[in-house]
C-alpha cells in the first residue's frame, strides 16, 4: 500500500513480511521483510513468536510494494504471508482492516483485527505468478476509511517442483556416413516452467545417457554431435541416442528429463562394385530372335540410391558386334540382348568381358580405389531345328494379262540350314476375301496362274508363300512375292465426251469449234498415241470438217458461217479414234454439236440463256430452290391475311367486358298460382329500381296539358290510338324521347339493344279492332265471378280487377277535374 506524500492523513505502518525458505532454513522461521525508498528510518518490534519486524519509515510516508509466498505449500495450517498495521491503530480494536482484489477472501483473507494476511490453499507459480490486491484501514466506530486505499502485490516465490520437458520429441535426424568427428547432428531443446530468473530452477544442463560413443552433445546448447570417426552405415545404419535434461545446473537434488534422438547414417558412395564371380557362363540356342534378352549378369553394390547405380559395358568388340548389355533400373542387373542373329553351324561359342563401374561418383573417396569391376562371359550357342530359309529375302514376278490358265509366273527356292538338309515343301498362305489366282507347286515352287488375269482390274498381286521341313512339318518360314500383271492392247480408245461442245451463231468458216481427246484404259506402252477420222462410207459433212493434231487430239472445224439455233439446234457428228498397239484397236463415237447465241467479250463458250446463272455462280437448281422457297413465303402471307379478315370482332369492344359478370338463373316459375314468382328488378340498380319508369310503348301521360304526369300503368285506360285523338305530337320527337330515356334508364343491363318504334300514321277510317283499343269505353262487365273459378283463373282475376279498379279511379278523377 502507498500512501501519497501529499496526503494529510495520518501516516500509515504496513507491514511487509517477506517469508523466505531456503536450502538450509526453509523450516525454520519466517522473516518479515519491508522494502522502502531511500531515507528510510527502522524500528525493531520482536513478535511474540521470536521472529523480528522491521518496520520501514520513510520520512514523507509510507511505502511498500510486495509480499511473497511460497509455492506448494503443503503444511496443516495456513500460510502467513504478511501483516497490516496502521500507527493509528491503537490496540484497542478501534481499526478494521479490508483485503479485496485477486483471490482475496477465497485464497488470501486477513485478520481484520490484527491485519494478518494468511494464504489458505497451496500456490502454483507456474499457473498464477503474481496477484494484485487492494488493502484499507477503516474506522469501526465510524466506519470511514483512515486512509485511501492502496494497491499492492503478493508473489509467488518459485521451487523446483518442474522437471525439464522435451516437447517435441522423440526426434529423428540423419548424418552422412563416414562423417568427421564433431560434425554437427541435431540440436535439442527442453523446456522448465520454473522461473529462470530465481536460482537454478530453470537452469538446464544436457548429458547422453545413451549413445556413447558414436555421440555426444554439448552441456549448454544440447548439440549433438559425432564422436566417432569414420562411421560406416554399411556397418550400422540406425542409432537411438538417449538425451538427459536436467535442472539445477545439474547438481544433486535436480529434476531430470530425457528424450530419443533417432539417427540414421545416410549413404555416401564409398564401396565400388563387386561381381561375385569371375567367370559366368550362358547358353543361348541359335534360333534366338535379335534385340531380345539371352541372359543377364549383376555386381553387387554396398552403397543404396544413386550412390549403387551401376553401368555395364562389353569391351571386347568381337562380343560388342554380335551381343550388346543394358542396365535393369529396378534390378540393377545387365541384362544382354542380342544384336546379330547366331548361326550354329558357323560359330559355336562367344567370349564377353564385361565391366561394370558406379555412375556417380565421390570425390572424396577416390582414394579408396577405382570403382570399377569386370568379369568374363562365356556364350555357347546351342543347336537347334530351324525352319527352311528362302534363298531372297523377297521376290518380285510378272506375267502378261489375259494368259491362259497355268501359265508359269516364277518359282522360290528356300533350304534347310541344319546339317540333315530336309526336303522343303512349299504352299501359298490362304488369307481372307483372297480369290486364288495363283497356285504353287510343292516340291519345285513354282508358281502359275489359276485364273485369267485383268490388269485394268488388278495390275498387281501381293502373296506370301511358306515353306516348311517335310520330316517338321510345325517350323515353317515365310517370304512375301510380288506379282505385276503386265498389259496387252485389249481395250480400244473412246473420245472423252465430258464436255458439251458449242457452236456459236457468229462462227465463221475454218474456226475451230472443239479440240477433242481420247482415253485408254490399257497402259501407256500401248495407249498413248491415238489417230481420228470420220467413218468411211458416208457421205462429206457440209457443215464440220475434222483434222487430226498428231499428238492424240483432233480439232473440229466448221466448214460454212452462220449458224442459225432457230433453223437448227443440235448437229451430231459421228468420229472414228484407234490406238497405235498391236493388235489395232478403234472405236466409234457420236458426238452432240449445240448451236448457241454466245456471249460477246469472252473467251468461254457460253450461251446468252446460262449466262445469267453463270455470272451469279448459281446452277440451275438453286435458281429452282430459290424460287420454291419465295412462292412458300407468299402463300404464308396471303393464308394469313385472309385468317385477319375472316376474324370476328366482338359486339363489344371494351377494357372490362361485361359479359364476364352475367348471372344465369335456371329457376322454372311455379305457373299462375306462382305469385312470387322470380323478379327482374335483383338483377338491376336497387336505386333505380324503386323508380318508376315510363311506357316505352305508349306515349307518357305527362306529356298532355293538365295532366297529373303520372305515368299510366300497363292496363291504362288509353290505348295506342289515342295519340292521334289527343294533342298532336311529332313522331321525331316521340323517338327523341325514347331514346333519352334509354340512355338515361340505370336499370337495364348495360350491353347494346335495340328498340324498334312502329307508327301507323293518324286518322284510319277502320278503327283498331282490337279488343284493348276499347279501354277507353267503359264496360259493365263483372269479373268477380272469376275468382270463384278456382286458382286456374286466379291470375286473370286480378289482372281484370285491377283494370276496373283503374277504370274507376279514372272516371272519377276526370269527373272532379270537370267539376
């Protein structure tokens, strides 16, 4: 607790007892100690235990900053920490002393009376070091504070209750082998929780205890190291090195831990290869096929990875010529392989030398020799029953087309090469789809023909024929023949007709109209040279005249100008062409001559009427396709124009169609004895339908001076033809007005309808003969009997009753009028 110089408050004691448990002492006592500015004066208080307090007086107040405890306390009572004391406490219990902060009342409380501070339960630095509390001397009897608070520390002191750790390990690590000793291997580091800043709790020091004497490491940084020289991994490879750390500097009485360090000695190429013989021997039978493997030999190699890769080499030429070794990459094995085939008959037995040597080499170990090994590889060749052997490697023939059936092609010769020289047998090898124009003989070879031969079809043959030994039939040989069908002159010449020839209207006499050629489906040899002329017997054309080129081509000339495609279209002229081969072969060709209007200004034969397409680059079935494809278009337009016409538009042509709401009632009336039947007014305004409306076929009573003008009802007393007896009106305005009250009727549905107004004239000398044009003549009759019909003629009572009873009401009014 500090107290503030400044402060007028009384000056308070504290405290500070400051337990210290040494090596020696640590059960000893406990010592009370008060750490203070400069300045300070010292009072000596002996406490009823024995033990001294010093007390710390500062001249301008009191000042103390911590307290300490010690850690793993393990005693039956509490631990004292330290005590509270203020110089206005006078003994009496007047002063009472408050703990809070950090673990106050839980791990540290205080005797209120005395200021004893206590620790209750056992502390671990290493989880907790410090704990900040807060301390206040305060009044009993007034319960304020006699000074401000203050704020102060009580620290865990640390012990060696922590053994160094290896977090990390165990640990694996490599080094080369055959390293120098010293060379460095690994570094470890253990971890103490104890404080390193109080004694040698903290303080590590490294050892092996396993591991000597290939290694060692060093005290303080915990390097490994090697300690012996020249370590062959080919000897040993693997070593578990035991490290120790311990604390306390390693003294006595120290916390100790260990970890493993796997080591391993890396592969460093320091052994040469090795054959493990001399002198190897291999048999390999003559019928051995080049380029596969015949044997393998290996050298064994101490050292692993790249360090054991071996090279091998033939170095004799005489085995380099006919054998040749290469090294297996998974096996590390020469693997030999032949490079000539082996004759039995012509040498027996081959010697190899052969050397193997590391690819990889270490400077630092040349000195321990050449890395190089060789060994001697004797071959013998075996003999074995191969199969005939043809004189050629292949063979090529030819015979003429069309030779008769038997003809002798060429023949093989093929031969045992073993010592028995067995007969030979020969056959053609039969394949797929083959029709067998050729057969051989079996004993000579020789080949003929089994069928007429066609060059223009098939001008050359390909076959294989095998040969086999007659006492081994199962080994056999094979050699590819070549057959060329020569030509004979059998097919006559025809005059290439691909093209259309043209005659223009404007040619004149001695043009040459078209320069003709011929084709040959024989070769060359016999085809290439063609002559031309008309056939002989005929008449001279008057029109064409024909002049062979010499070359194999011939030109038609006109012979007149002028020619007319109305008075002639088409001239067909008949050519002789034959070639030069032996025999002499010819034939005849007509050829079609069209007559043409030719387009000026180019050097094409082109008529005026294919002019148009050629320039546009369309033939004459685009032109067709295009032309379909726009009369499609049109009847698209015209089917659907007609569809718009032929489309009904709707009575009403509105943004909310009414029609929409319209109501069906499907009720049947119950006949005359229905009185309540259904009524047309629900389905119109409710306002307007408590309106009276007017007549729509007879003119408004309102309408005639001085009257009430209230409309007559339907069974009134005036019928139809009165208008014309009464105030004359003009039949327009008649119709005027009914149709105001059309317009103006809220009533009635709101769709279209019409109203049709009939008017007869005025004045008819016939009268009506109608039975209600005589409302107006009162009549006597009585209908009361009606009702005593029965409720068939219900209805009709009351609709004559009513017309009495208007009847009457009319009499009387007009008669009061009068009066």
């Amino acid at each position: 607790m500090k107290v503030s110089p400044t402060s007028c408050l009384c000056p308070v004691l504290l405290c500070l007892c400051f337990l210290e448990r040494g090596c020696g002492a640590s059960h000893h006592g406990q010592a009370k100690v008060i750490s203070r500015n400069h300045n300070l004066t010292h009072s000596h208080n002996q406490t009823k235990d024995g033990e001294t307090e010093v007390h710390h007086r500062p001249k301008r107040g009191w000042i103390w900053n911590q307290f300490f405890v010690l850690e793993e306390h393990i005693g039956p009572d509490a631990q004292y920490v330290g005590k509270l004391h203020s110089n206005s406490d006078k003994g009496d219990g007047s002063v009472r002393y408050i703990l809070s902060g950090e673990g106050a009342g839980t791990i540290f409380i205080i005797n209120e009376v005395t200021g004893d501070i206590h620790a209750t339960k056992s502390l671990d630095r290493e989880k907790k070091s410090h704990y900040v509390l807060h301390a206040q001397a305060i009044d009993i009897n007034t319960n304020k504070p006699l000074e401000p608070e203050s704020e102060f520390i009580i620290k865990v002191q640390d012990i060696n209750d922590n053994a160094p750790k290896f977090p990390d390990g165990p640990f694996v690590t490599s080094v080369p082998e055959m390293s120098e000793i010293g060379t460095s291997v690994f570094q470890v580091t253990a971890t103490d929780a104890d404080d390193p800043t109080y004694g040698n709790s903290a303080r590590v020091v490294y050892s092996v205890l396993h591991g000597q004497p290939y290694f060692s490491v060093d005290p303080k940084t915990g390097i490994i190291r090697t300690a012996l020289a020249d370590m062959d991994r080919e000897a040993r490879e693997h070593y578990a090195v035991v490290i120790q750390a311990k604390d306390m500097a390693g003294q006595v009485g120290g916390l100790s831990g260990s970890t493993t360090v796997n080591i391993t000695l890396t592969d460093v190429n320091d052994n040469p290869p090795k054959f493990p013989q001399k002198n190897y021997q291999v048999y390999v039978p003559e019928s051995a096929q080049v380029g596969k493997p015949v044997g393998k030999i290996k050298a064994n190699d101490e050292d692993v990875g790249v360090n054991a890769e071996i090279k091998y080499s033939i170095l004799n030429p005489e085995g380099a010529n006919v054998f040749s070794i290469a090294t297996d990459k998974d096996t590390r094995e020469g693997i030999i392989s032949l490079r000539k085939p082996l004759n039995y008959e012509k040498k027996r037995q081959y010697t190899l030398h052969v050397a193997a040597e590391n690819t990889h080499l270490d400077p630092r170990f040349t000195h321990l020799g050449s890395f190089k090994d060789d060994a001697t590889l004797k071959i013998t060749v075996g003999d074995v029953d191969e199969p005939p052997v043809f004189s050629m490697d292949y063979y090529i023939m030819d015979v003429y087309e069309n030779a008769r059936i038997g003809t002798e092609v060429g023949a093989v010769t093929a031969q045992d090469p073993d010592s028995k020289n067995s007969p030979v047998r020969y056959f053609i090898e039969q394949r797929e789809g083959d029709e067998g124009y050729f057969d051989i003989e079996a004993v000579s070879g020789v080949i003929r023909t089994t069928q007429l031969l066609d060059r223009e079809d098939t001008p050359w043959h390909n076959i294989t024929v095998m040969a086999t030994e007659e006492d081994n039939p199962s080994l056999l040989s094979h050699v590819p023949v070549t057959i060329q069908v020569l030509d004979v002159n059998d097919n006559p010449p025809e005059i290439n007709t691909e093209e259309e020839i043209i005659i223009c209207e404007s040619t004149r006499a001695g043009q040459v109209i078209q320069t003709i050629t011929a084709v040959d489906k024989d070769d060359f040899a016999n085809g290439q040279r063609f002559y031309f002329s008309f056939p002989g017997g005929i008449p001279v054309n008057p029109n064409f005249t024909l002049k062979d080129n010499e070359d194999s081509t011939a030109s038609i000339i006109a012979r007149r100008r002028r020619f007319h495609r109305l008075t002639q279209e088409l001239y067909e002229l008949p050519v002789v062409v034959w070639d030069g081969g032996e025999p002499l072969l010819s034939s005849t060709s007509t050829l079609t001559l069209r007559v043409c209007p030719c387009q000026r200004g180019t050097r094409l034969k082109i008529c005026q009427s294919e002019a148009f397409l050629s320039s546009a680059g369309l033939s004459t079935g685009a032109l067709i396709a295009i032309l379909l494809c726009v009369l499609i278009l049109l009847a698209i337009v015209i089917l659907f124009i007609t569809l718009r016409r032929s489309k009904k538009e709707p009575l009403i042509i509105s943004e909310e169609d009414i029609r929409e709401n319209v109501v069906t009632y499907d009720d049947e009336g119950g006949g005359e004895e229905d009185t309540e039947a259904f009524d047309i007014i629900a389905l119109r305004n409710p306002e307007a339908a408590e309106e009276l409306k007017f007549r729509r076929d007879v003119r408004p009573e309102g309408s005639r001076p001085g009257s009430s003008g209230r409309p007559h009802r339907r069974h009134g007393t005036h019928s139809p033809s009165s208008l014309g007896t009464e105030e004359e009106m003009d039949v327009r305005d008649f119709i005027k007005q009914r149709l105001a009250e059309a317009d103006q009727d809220t009533s009635v549905p709101p769709y279209d309808s019409l109203q049709t107004y009939a008017y007869e004239g005025q004045g008819s000398p016939a009268g009506s003969v109608s039975s209600l044009g005589s409302a107006g003549i009162h009549s006597e009759q009585d209908y009361k009997f009606l009702d005593e019909w029965g409720p068939e003629f219900q209805k009709l009572a009351k609709l004559y009753g009513e017309e009495v009873d208007v009847q009457s009401e009319s009499t009387t009014k007009d008669a009061d009028e009068q009066t």
